[in-house]
C-alpha cells in the first residue's frame, strides 16, 4: 500500500513538472503570436489606405482603410500586440483546462455514476462498486475507489466505527490531495489574465489619451489626424483588455465550479462509505 502511494506521488510530480513546461511555453508562444499577428497580419501593408507611403514610413503614415478592422485595430499601438498576446493565453489554458477537468470527471456521466456507486455500497456490493469505478476512471473514481479500499482494509482489521471512520476519511482526503491540484494548476493563470488585461488595456488606453492630448497642445492648430490616432489607440487598447478580462473571468468561475462538483462528489461518496460502515459494524454487534 505504502509503494502504490509513493508510485502515485512520483506520478503527480512528473505531471505537474510537465505541466509547469506547457504553462511557460504557452506563456512566451502567446505573446510571441501575439506580436506576429500585430505586426504582420494587422499592419499588413493592404489594409491601409497609403500603403507605400506606410511601407516606407512606418505605422504612423499610414491610414485603415475605410471599415477595414484590421488595420482599425493594427493603430491601437504595440500595447495592442500584448492584449492579444494575453487573449490568446486565455483562449490556450481555457481550452486546456477544459480538457484536463472533463477528463477528471470521468468516461460516463458523474451524477449517474456517483448514485450507482452509492447504490451498490449501500447494499454492501464493494466490490461492484470498485467495478463502477474501473469503468469510469478519473478523479472522482480513483479517490472513491481509494476508500473503498480503505473500507475493506479496516473491514478486515474490525476497526470500531470511530477509528474506521477516522482512517477511511484520512484516505480520501489523502487521495484528494493528489489528484486536486493538477485540476486547479494553471487556474492562478487564468485569474491573474481577469487583472492583467484591465490593467494592459488601462495602460494602452492612458497612452492613446497622452498622444490625443500631445495633439491638441501642438501649436495653435490641432493635428487632427495625430488626435485621431491617439483616441483610436485609447478605445482599442480599452476594448481589447476588457475583452481579455471578460474571456478569462468566465473560464475561471466555469472550471471552479467544475471543480468544486467534482468535490462534492467525492463528499458526497466518501460520506456513504463511512455510513454504510457504522451500519456495517452495528449489525455485527448486535449479532
């Protein structure tokens, strides 16, 4: 038993330092694509109206086609290309999250699973019940398949209802603590996208405002095409951390609450074990 649990913790760690090398690489790929998409796809040369004087001159000569979004959003400045680095990064561990939960969860449908695993415990099928979570797999299944076992351990040793209680909820907590932490990894990244992109999108938004400003305090006749520029650098840069925020907002309370059911579902069959046990010893003692 001992063995199986170092194997486990050995396990975890190779997948959470795994997991430690997705996250930075997406991290750096993001922002990178981020740029590439900035500089190459939204600066391109034909979404703007002047494009050779643009190719020759740089950014600032350059004028969006009219309608043209691309070119719209490619004026909002080089603050616009780490917003997009950081939607990316949203989309990417949304994406990746979604995955690893879903999995967590299993093969079949949980709440079918539980009340069937629930079913067979409290008819003192264990073994059918261990079955049940063969077939589904995941986190729930292993955790409750760890106090199952752990039910049977301390059926055979006769523990009284106290200790059997005690030993089988340390198990489950101890199983727990294994298998959560690669559900809520990566999450801190997704709830710190909810405050870096308001902020990035803020900072965008304050540079825009110095260069409309800068415009208008030029001389006695305002440049305004360098106004232009300046309030359309603000309203992107807004828009686009806002965006950023909203997107990575809602993935973490989706998945937070995905977990917070799968650990109710451990409660929830880890609470009938130790029941179906105190039941189990009262019938042996009033034999």
């Amino acid at each position: 038993m001992a063995n199986a649990s170092v194997q486990k913790v050995e396990k975890k760690e190779g997948s959470s330092k795994g997991s430690n090398i997705f996250a930075g690489l997406a991290i750096v790929v993001c922002l990178l694509v981020g740029v590439l998409v900035w500089k190459f796809i939204m600066g391109a040369p034909a979404n703007f109206e002047n494009a050779k004087e643009m190719t020759e001159k740089g950014a600032e000569a350059g004028h969006p086609l009219n309608g043209n979004f691309l070119g719209t959003v490619y004026k909002g400045g080089v603050i616009v290309a780490a917003l997009l680095g950081l939607l990316l990064m949203a989309l990417v561990f949304s994406i990746e999250r979604f995955f690893v939960i879903s999995k967590a969860a299993g093969k079949g449908n949980l709440e079918s699973f539980v009340a069937k695993v629930q079913a067979q415990i409290k008819a003192g099928n264990i073994n059918e019940a261990m079955a049940e979570c063969d077939k589904q797999q995941g986190t729930v299944a292993n955790v409750v398949k760890a106090g199952l076992l752990k039910y049977e351990e301390v059926k055979r040793e006769g523990f009284d209802s106290e200790r059997a209680e005690a030993a089988i909820q340390q198990e489950l907590e101890e199983a727990t603590s294994l298998e959560m932490p690669m559900l809520e990894k990566n999450l801190v990244i997704l709830s710190t996208l909810v405050s870096i992109g308001t902020l990035v999108g803020l900072l965008g938004t304050v540079s825009g405002m110095i260069k409309a400003f800068s415009a208008l305090g030029a001389g006695t006749t305002p440049d305004s095409a360098q106004l232009a520029v300046g309030i359309s650098e603000a309203l992107i840069n807004t828009a686009t951390g806002i965006g950023t925020s909203t997107v990575s907002i809602i993935a973490y309370n989706v998945f937070t609450s995905k977990i917070d059911k799968l650990t109710y579902s451990i409660d929830e069959a880890g609470f009938t074990i130790t029941q179906t046990y105190r039941r189990f010893r009262a019938r042996a003692n009033n034999a």
